[in-house]
C-alpha cells in the first residue's frame, strides 16, 4: 500500500486512489481518467492554530490579564448579562428611588403632611436571616447550570474526537469513489447538529460545506440533509449507507474490518446526538427558576425599606441598584448556560460550533502523514498516524 504524496495520492491494493488535491478541490475521481492534477497549495499555510468554541485564538483569551480586568469592569453595564436584566434593574431601582424621595418628602420637607405615613423602621434582620437561604438558592441553581453546560461540552468535544477519528479511517481505507462524499457529510455533520439543537434550518450554510466537496454534486445531497426532520441523524445514516459496500468487498484489504470500526465511531455520533437532545429537551424546572426569581424580586423591592433609615437616603437607591445587579447577574448566567447550545454562550453568535472538519483541516491531516518529507505515504506512515482508530 503506497501513496504519492507529489499529491498525497493514496493508493491501496484492490482500491482506487484519494488525494488531497481532490480534497481541495471539491472533486471525486474520476478513474477512467486517472488521478487528477495536484492543486498546487501549501497546507500548512492554513491557520489552523487552537481556538475556543466561540473561534478566538487560545493566546489571546489569556495573554493580558491586566487589560482584560479593566476591560471587563468598563463594560460591566454594558454587557449582555446587565443588558438582559436592565428592565428588573430600572424596576428594582426606580422603586427604590421613590421609597427615598418620600421617607425625603416625609422627614425634611412635608413632616406634617407626609411625615405619619413615613415614621417607620424595618429591622435588618429578616433580609439577613433570608439572605443566607438565598445564597444556598442562587449557588444550587448555578451549580446545576453548570453540570448542564460541562455535560454538554464534554459531548461536543466527543463529536470532535468521533469525527476526526472517522475522517482518518475514511482517508486511509475507503476507496476514492465514496470517500469525497463521506468527508462532506462528517464536515457537515457539527453545522447540522448545531441547527438542529438552535432550531433553525439554514441551507446556504450546508451548501457551503457540501459545495467545497462535492462541487456540482452538492445540491441534492444539500437538499436530502435540509428536508430532513433530524438533519444530524439524517447525515449519519447516509455515512452509514455510504460504506455499507466496504462489507462486499476484497476480504484480504481488511474493508470488513474498516467498516466496523466506522459503524462503531457512527454508533458513538448517535449517542453524541441523543445526549444533546436529551439537554436541550429538560430544562430545569420552570417552577423552581419561578420561585428563585419571586424570591430575588421580594428581596430587593424590600430592600430600600430596611436601608432608607439605615444609611444616608441619597445612597440607597445605588446601594439597592448594586445588590440586585449582583443577584439577578448570577442568576442570569445560570440561565444562559442552563442551554449550552445557544447563542447566549459566545460572544460572537454564529462563529460557535462550527465544522472541525474541513477542507484544510483534512489537507493538513494528509501532510502530517508524511512526516518525513519523502513524498508519499506507506503503510508504517498510517500506523503511525492513525493508531488508535484502527490499529490499536
């Protein structure tokens, strides 16, 4: 088994030959005619340095703690936590400037007429009592927030790692005729999951990947995935009917052993998709976040009461202003990661949950195979490279 890597033409016995060039180009073989002609493009020129989920470079979510602290404190009221409780908070707080202009009202200007109604004194012990529970409250629902979130990125670095491991397999083992296809749907595959779990249906956005693979060819394919009812489930059963023939063929080149180990890595996609699924369709309880936030709004429109007599009255509309930024913020952010597939989670909606798999990432993943530079890929060179899927 020998491949030229002049155009990382792969070549097996009894199989026809796949080549990065087709890859880039978004051709399949042709056979009858040969190989087609390398396109002439250096893979590693593509940036494919480690990014977050959301696309920012790695480097740059850590390299100026510094600015990155003024930054954020600058645009605390400015963000969109703050921007998705500005109406409680202009409530909250507009509340509390009219308990202070008429305890105002009361003691220094209309003592007479306002004062009775004003002369009075709430005793800060109840919000302290209460605020322990509260606390306990808010940490138990941002805790389970979180578990939502960390299992839903634990099943997205899953799909990651099932489809690179079967774009490996496809790249070695299946033949030439099928194999462009196969890698458009595993390309596909993250975009249509990601629609599936946001709702929506955008087919130019398949047609994109599917183009850059199949060329011409992309329509129908692009068409079956975006009428489907469940595009994921959609794609992985025609990966599943794309290699059902490796089963028919030459026993000697191991393809019945390949396509186990594809129907197993399909087998894991189906689970990524169920578990998805299952997160996205139980929310946590709509009765408990409703009493979480009748609680925070009893709590804060009291506050001006307990504090008005307390401190400085100029004061306490900021001070509520404050308290409650802090306890509907938190209890914000539980709700935004409640779903770890929305748009909320990324600072830039759209650049999240992207392909891992495309066209560049696949040309770099035929040059690594010829790690020495020698210009074709052997046998040893695929052991090295792709271990653990189907060899170990």
């Amino acid at each position: 088994r020998r491949a030229s890597l002049g155009g990382l033409q792969m070549q097996e016995v009894g199989a026809d030959a796949l080549t990065a060039g087709d890859i880039a180009a978004g051709k399949n073989l042709d056979l009858a005619s040969g190989a087609p002609t390398w396109v002439d493009a250096n893979p590693f020129a593509v940036d494919n340095r480690l990014r977050t989920d959301d696309g920012y470079l790695t480097s740059d979510t850590s390299a100026d703690t510094n600015r990155d602290w003024v930054d954020d404190l600058a645009g605390t009221f400015g963000s969109l936590i703050t921007r998705r409780i500005a109406g409680r908070l202009t409530i909250t707080t507009a509340w509390a400037a009219y308990v202070t202009a008429l305890v105002i009202l009361g003691d220094f200007i209309a003592p007479d007429v306002i004062g009775p109604y004003t002369n009075f004194e709430v005793p800060n012990w109840p919000h302290e009592l209460v605020g322990g529970f509260l606390a306990i409250l808010l940490v138990f629902r941002t805790n389970q927030s979180y578990e939502r979130f960390w299992e839903g990125r634990k099943l997205w670095a899953d799909l990651t790692a099932q489809s690179r491991k079967l774009c490996h397999l496809v790249i070695a083992h299946v033949p030439a005729n099928r194999a462009p296809a196969v890698l458009a749907h595993i390309s596909a595959f993250p975009t249509a999951l990601k629609m599936h779990l946001r709702g929506y249906k955008r087919r130019g956005e398949l047609q994109s990947i599917y183009g850059s693979f199949l060329g011409a060819e992309s329509a129908v394919t692009t068409k079956l995935v975006a009428d489907s009812n469940n595009m994921p489930l959609t794609i992985i059963m025609s990966i599943s009917h794309l290699l059902a023939p490796l089963r028919g063929l030459d026993r000697s080149a191991h393809y019945e052993m390949v396509w186990e180990l594809a129907e197993q890595t399909l087998d894991d996609l189906t689970d990524v998709v169920s578990g998805c699924e299952k997160i996205k369709c139980t929310p946590l309880p709509l009765s408990y976040s409703r009493h979480t936030s009748r609680f925070f709004s009893l709590f804060t429109l009291s506050l001006p009461f307990a504090l008005v007599k307390q401190t400085s009255p100029l004061i306490v509309p900021l001070t509520v202003l404050l308290v409650t930024w802090v306890l509907l913020a938190t209890n914000e952010v539980g709700h935004i990661i409640e779903d770890p597939f929305g748009n909320a989670n990324i600072r830039t909606p759209g650049r999240g949950a992207a392909s891992m798999v495309t066209r560049e990432w696949l040309e770099c993943e035929f040059a690594a195979l010829d790690a020495d530079g020698k210009g074709y890929v052997t046998q040893g060179d695929i052991e090295r490279g792709i271990p653990m899927v189907v060899y170990g």
